[in-house]
C-alpha cells in the first residue's frame, strides 16, 4: 500500500496549471485594469464636488488628517463607489507589532424606521475604529484588561477593495495607536520618520539655493522573494504548516549546485500563478513589474517600480497577502519564511532606497555640473556617517527569528554592516580624503573641490551581492531584510539616521561664513572618519570576519545578540530626539521582539517532539523491526547468507534513533521547565541555549535517519519531493 507521503508526491507530479474559467479571469493588458480596485485620484475627481477634492488632494499631498466638514461626504462617495463594484462591508486595515496586517468586517448597514436597514458610512466611520486591542502586542504599553485602541485613516494611501469569493471588503488604511497616543503598530514610526528627514533634507537643500522643494521622501522598490510548493506536499509537513519551516530535512542528491534554476524557464503552474498575481495586484494599483525564478530550486521574485515608503510599505503587505492568497487558488503554497528549507538559499527582501523631492529630483543620483555633485557627496557622506554611527540598530531592525536562519551563519548578507560603493566612487571619496587630484578614466586630473568638483560616474561598477548595504547608482540597497518581514521598520531607521545626519550638517553649514570651504573640510573630515564601513570585497570570505574586528565593527549573530541596542541610550536618544519613537515605544518594541523569539523558539521545539513523537521514531522501529526479521530468517534459513548490510544499517538506526530519543527527552524536560517568555534578554538567552540549540541538535539527527530508513517506511516528503514537484 502506498504510503501518505508517496500519495502526495504522486498527486504534486500530476497536477496542472489552473485555467481560467471565464473570460472575465483571462489575461487584461494593465492598463484595462491598473487600479480598478483603488479609490484614487482619478475616481476622486469624477466623484467628488470640486472643492471637496480639492481639499482632500491636499490632504493627501500633505499627509494630514482629513478635515471633519469634508469626511461625511468623502465616506458617501467611497461607501456608493464600494457597493458599484460589490463591496459589502467595510474595514480599518491596520499593521500590529505582530507582523502580519489586522482586520475587523463592518456591514454598509444600518437599521430604518420601518424596521428595515439602509446602506451607512460617515465620515466618523471612515476617520476612526475602536477594534480590541487587548490581544495584540504592546510590550506594556497597555494592560490586557484595558481593551482601547484605536485606528485612524492615513490619508495618504489609497483605499482599496479586496474581493473574495464570498464578497467584496472595502479596505481603509490606517494607523493603530493606545488610549494614551502610543503607537502599537508599525505605521505611524514610519510616518514620523518620513517627516523628521524632510525636515533636515529640506535644510541642505536650502543651503544649495534650492527653494523649489516642498518636501522629500524616501522612495523604495521592495524586491519580494518566496517559494511555491504543492500543497499536498505542504500538507504532509506538520512544521511547514505550524512553523513555516522544515524542521529537518536531509540534502537531496542537487539543489542548486548547477545555477539552472536562476532565471530559468518558468514552469506552466508557475507562470499561471504569476500571471494571476500580475492582474490582482494591478487591480489595486501595485506596480508589480519582474518576476523571475531565483537562485534555489521552487524559489522565486517579484519586484515593483519604486514608490514613497509609506505607499510601498502597504503596497508589500498587500503583495505578500495576495502571494498566499492565489497560490492557494493553484493548489500551491507561498512560503514566506527566511529559511524554509536549509542547505540552499533562503529568501530575502532587498530594500532599494533613495531619497527624492516632491520636483523629481533624485538626491542619491550623481549630476552633471559640480553643484550637484557636491549635493551628492553631501547626502551621501550623511549616509556612511549614520551606517557607520547607528550599525547595531541596522542590524537590530532586520533581526528576528526567522531572519537567524539566513543572515550571519547560514548564508549572505553577512550580520556585518558595511557599505559596498564600488571602486570608482570609492577612489573620490579616497581622494577626497587624501587631499589629492582624482583621476578619471579619460586620465584627466580633477581637482577635488566644490568649485571643480569631478563628473562622477553613476553606476560603473558590477554590484557586489555580499554586501549588506550598496550603492547602486542612485540608491542604496538594504539586502539583510527577511522575506517575511514589514519594509516599515527598516526604512524607518534608514530614515531616522539620515535625518539625525543631516540635521548635524545643517547646524554647521548654516553657521559656516565660506560655505564651499565649509563643504569641502565636512566632506573630507567624514569621509576620513568612516572609511571603516566602507568595505567593496567578498562579504562571504571568512577572512572578513576577522577584518571586520579588527575594524571595531559590529557582530551581532542573531536575535538575542541585536535586541540590547533597542535600549542603548545612543539609539533612544536619536529616535526620541526627531519624535519618531518615544523611549517607551522602543522599550516596548525590545520586550515584544524578545517575547516573539522564545514563543517562536518554544514553538518549533514542541513541533518538532511531536513530529518525532509520533511519526518518526515509529517508522525507524518499524524499519529496524524489519531488518531485525530479515536479518532473523537469514541466519536461521540453513543456508550460509552475508548479513553485513542488515547488521551494520540495523546498529546504525538504532544507535540513531537512541540519540534522537535521548536529546528529545532532554528537549522536553527542557520545555517543561522554561521559564516565562516575558522574562526579558536573560530568558531569551535560556531559549536560545537550551530549547533551539536542542532543536537543532535534533534535527541533525533526524537527517541522519532520513538517509538511511527505507523510503516506503519514512512519513513525511523529502527535499527532492518538495523542490521538485512543482
């Protein structure tokens, strides 16, 4: 009889690609159906009297809330807009500190004098909610028994429709904050810090005789990576379901050893999923443009065109969604984990961030003229100094369990910050510092000053992929991002350093009496300072390890190690200094990330017994039982048999199943005497040493039996099942 898992397998080889079963599902050209599910400017205009959108349009230009005379008729016109295209019920979309996006349905309904009910949405209804929020982590911030909190509507996002086959739910993005103001979610930091670096950027800009500039953002393209696999598979696999990962799992015979999998032909199931995935998000005004096969068999990308961060950090969580949602939809599962399956390459989300005006201009692209080269050099010099200055808070926003898996042991980027500027930009900044001529590749010598400031090239160099942070062109991009993660948190520090950067050369420069001598003593003083971030070699060579200590950079290995710089004073004083975070916000975000890694911790350890308990020592028994008979009939059949194979595999799955039984006993003595998860960094440093390191240790074990326990015995899909069915 065929066993669970070879069921599966079967059924993932056989399946086919899912077909659209009306026309209305076939392929749109994207312009037929870009933002048909958006309640944007466009619809606004056509919707709304012409004062009202006018007022709104500022509004959302300025990013502030909307004026209360104008929300009544706002919410009509987006409550009839909503019910047009088959919405019936209305939600505030919000981002808890829990990772994920939060929800509560709310009927257009309300009842009539006649006993029946009319459609409803106010202008109160649209500007603010009241979900609960005793369950949602607030790291003290509030009590468990004090429900409130509360949403607000950002403005400057568009409100959209997700449809479902059971209905239409108009979504209405918003902050979520405490009884007291506090923030609980991940927006409204973001929010801040996109203020705080307008402000210092508008500053310099000033300085340079650009008045022209309203304001500056931050603009990023989030490459998105993931991997599919065929549910039935996915099904079979208890810690890919409960933990988003495998446990264990031994290698199989080929990964990705060959590169035939990284910009390969994409297969007929997955390009039914993509093409799917195109239309959805271009429905709702995402625009998601490449998408690829990467590096690590079943894994793949997409990336969008860039736009503000606020927008493209909503944009993300609704990418992400929309990746689980229609995988399913194709009998396939979207894993978003960092590290679903170890020996190959795990997923990221490389950050691409610049920072642009509200006229277009590009202020990490180099000019043409010196001016606007010496602007450059300016921005970027405030970029190296707050890499190199706040280090262990960018490594700390990117840190979390499942990030552990990918970054610092497993695989690049390394837990190392350093910036990668490419060998001709790094020559300028050499020269800068050294005080000497630059030499060009036509040879010329430059000057290296504000007044001949050299015509520096934008993008000469190949991009090295073991940097953590590099510049590419225009933009730098942040690659220690995990695949699951929000983009807000990341670019909320970015954001941050920069304007403490910036705000520090301002004060300067404004009291400088020659401002191009100023420039120039600034520029070489920095450049000097920081060398040490600045690193264009292999991120992946071990000999950089020790280099980087002997540079006093930092080396935060996992979650454990990164979480303290939350509570350095360093880092609270400059995030309270520019009103991003309050120090209790930042302690309440230490205690939450401390509390998830022991919960996620404790949460693969119970998975794992359990999949031991039950399933996988059984099926050694039953193997080890059948050798045991075999080994029985041979030497008691009358005839002279060689019996080496069945007594040397039969010593060996016992001798490994006694192991495997021995640390999980330990494991679960372990569990059962683990101290709160609460408890702060000393418990999450006892999480870490007695519950993960065994949970490893167990999984070592149990690739171990996996190569050697007949495969008709063994319960769950392998590897080469899993990577290869799709």
């Amino acid at each position: 009889m065929s066993s669970p898992r070879n069921k599966a397998v079967f059924k993932a080889v056989d399946a086919t690609p899912v077909v659209p079963s009306s026309q209305e599902e076939k392929s749109h050209e994207a312009g037929e159906i870009f933002g048909r599910n958006v309640f944007g400017l466009a619809v606004m205009r056509k919707r709304l009297p012409k004062d009202v959108y006018r007022k709104l349009a500022k509004t959302i230009r300025d990013g502030e809330r909307l004026n209360p005379e104008i929300a009544d008729v706002v919410a009509n016109a987006m409550k009839d807009w909503a019910i047009e295209n088959g919405a019936t019920h209305y939600t505030h979309w919000f981002h808890p500190m829990t990772g994920l996006t939060a929800e509560k349905h709310d009927a257009f309904l309300a009842p009539s004098a006649d006993g029946q009910v009319i459609s409803e949405f106010s202008g109160k209804m649209l500007i603010s909610g009241e979900p609960d929020a005793s369950s949602f982590p607030s790291g003290g911030i509030r009590s468990t028994f004090e429900a409130r909190g509360y949403t607000a509507w950002d403005p400057s996002v568009p409100v959209f429709i997700i449809h479902q086959p059971y209905g239409a739910t108009l979504h209405i993005p918003t902050y979520f904050y405490s009884y007291s103001g506090e923030a609980l979610d991940r927006k409204i930091p973001l929010l801040r810090s996109i203020s705080a670096l307008s402000r210092q950027a508008l500053r310099i800009l000033k300085l340079f005789g650009n008045t022209s500039a309203g304001y500056v953002r931050a603009m990023v393209g989030p490459e998105q990576e993931y991997f599919l696999v065929d549910y039935k598979l996915y099904d079979q696999r208890l810690d890919l379901k409960i933990c988003g990962r495998t446990l264990f799992g031994a290698k199989p015979s080929k990964g990705q050893e060959l590169d035939d999998h990284y910009y390969g032909a994409i297969k007929p199931r997955v390009a039914a999923f993509m093409r799917e995935l195109d239309q959805e998000l271009w429905k709702l005004g995402v625009l998601a443009k490449t998408e690829h096969n990467e590096v690590a068999p079943a894994q793949h990308e997409i990336a969008p065109i860039y736009s503000d961060a606020n927008t493209a950090c909503d944009k993300n969580q609704l990418t992400m969604e929309l990746l689980k949602k229609i995988a399913s939809r194709h009998g396939l599962v979207c894993l978003l984990h960092e590290k679903p399956f170890a020996g190959i390459n795990g997923s990221g989300k490389h950050d691409n961030w610049s920072l642009q005006t509200d006229t277009g201009e590009n202020l990490l692209k180099p000019g043409g003229t010196p001016s606007q080269n010496a602007q450059f050099l300016l921005f970027l010099a405030a970029f190296v100094k707050g890499v190199d200055e706040y280090q262990e808070m960018l490594r700390c926003c990117v840190s979390y369990p499942g990030n552990d898996h990918r970054l610092g042991g497993n695989e690049a980027p390394p837990a190392i910050i350093s910036i990668f500027m490419g060998d001709e930009l790094t020559a300028i900044l050499d020269s800068i510092v050294q005080g000497t001529a630059y030499v060009d590749i036509t040879k010329k010598k430059l000057k290296i000053g504000v007044d001949a400031m050299p015509e520096i090239p934008q993008d000469t160099t190949d991009r090295n992929r073991t940097s953590p942070l590099a510049f590419t062109g225009n933009k730098f991009e942040f690659r220690m991002l995990g695949s699951s993660q929000s983009i807000a948190s990341p670019n909320v520090v970015l954001n941050t350093i920069m304007a403490e950067e910036l705000g520090q050369f301002a004060d300067r420069l404004e009291k400088a009496a020659d401002f191009q001598s100023a420039l120039q003593e600034l520029l070489q003083e920095t450049f000097t300072a920081h060398q040490r971030i600045i690193f264009n070699g292999n991120g992946y060579d071990d000999a950089w390890v020790a280099e980087a200590a002997r540079r006093g950079l930092a080396n935060l290995r996992d979650t454990v190690d990164c979480m303290p710089a939350y509570i350095d004073k360093k880092n609270i004083d400059l995030f309270t200094k520019h009103a991003v975070l309050t120090e209790t916000e930042m302690r309440a975000r230490y205690e939450i990330h401390l509390e998830n890694y022991c919960k996620v911790t404790a949460i693969e350890a119970h998975t794992l017994l359990d999949m031991v308990t039950r399933c996988i020592l059984p099926a050694a028994g039953k193997y080890a039982d059948s050798l045991a008979q075999t080994l029985f009939h041979k030497k008691n059949c009358g005839i002279s048999l060689p019996t080496v194979m069945e007594e040397r595999t039969l010593t060996r799955v016992s001798e490994q199943s006694a192991a495997l039984f021995r640390i999980c006993e330990d494991l679960q003595t372990a569990l059962h005497n683990a101290p709160a998860a609460d408890g702060g960094i000393d418990v999450a440093r006892w999480y870490r040493a007695e519950i993960a390191a065994r949970t490893q240790q167990a999984g070592e074990l149990i690739n171990q039996l996996e190569t050697i326990v007949d495969a008709a015995c063994w319960p769950y899909p392998t590897y080469a099942d899993i990577l290869f069915s799709v």
